[in-house]
C-alpha cells in the first residue's frame, strides 16, 4: 500500500483524466439545461391551463408543443 502513495505535495498528486471532466460537464450541462426547459414549460402550460381557460388537455398540448419547440430551436 505504502509504494501506491503519491511522495509530492498534494497539488501534484494524480493524474487528471481531462477528457472524461469535460465530458461529464457537458453531461451535467445537459441536464440541467433539459430540468429548466421542462420546468419552464410545465409551469406555463400549468398557467394556461388554469388561468388562461385551457384546460387540462390544453395544458398537455401546450406542454407538448412547448416541448417539442425547446428540443428543435437548441
């Protein structure tokens, strides 16, 4: 066990792996862009639905297109 420690400072330790960082930052990105998207929509056709005189499958169909228009413009 003793030989697998790193003999420098901490700040030199491991080696990074840069490539799969970036890559799971852009997953995280990702993701979090998809949770605003559907959050934003779902609380607009929510709006619609119960303020605007939609309806329950109005609001479905506004979710749906809001949806649809997010995935198709980014």
């Amino acid at each position: 066990m003793a030989e697998n420690q790193p003999t420098g400072p901490a700040e030199t330790g491991a080696e990074m792996d840069y490539g799969e960082h970036e890559r799971t930052f852009s997953m995280f990105l990702a993701l979090t862009k998809w949770l605003v998207i559907l959050s934003v929509s779902l609380l607009v056709a929510m709006a619609f639905g119960f303020f605007a005189g939609g309806g329950l499958f109005g609001g479905i169909v506004l979710f749906i297109v809001l949806n649809a228009l997010a995935y198709f413009l980014t």
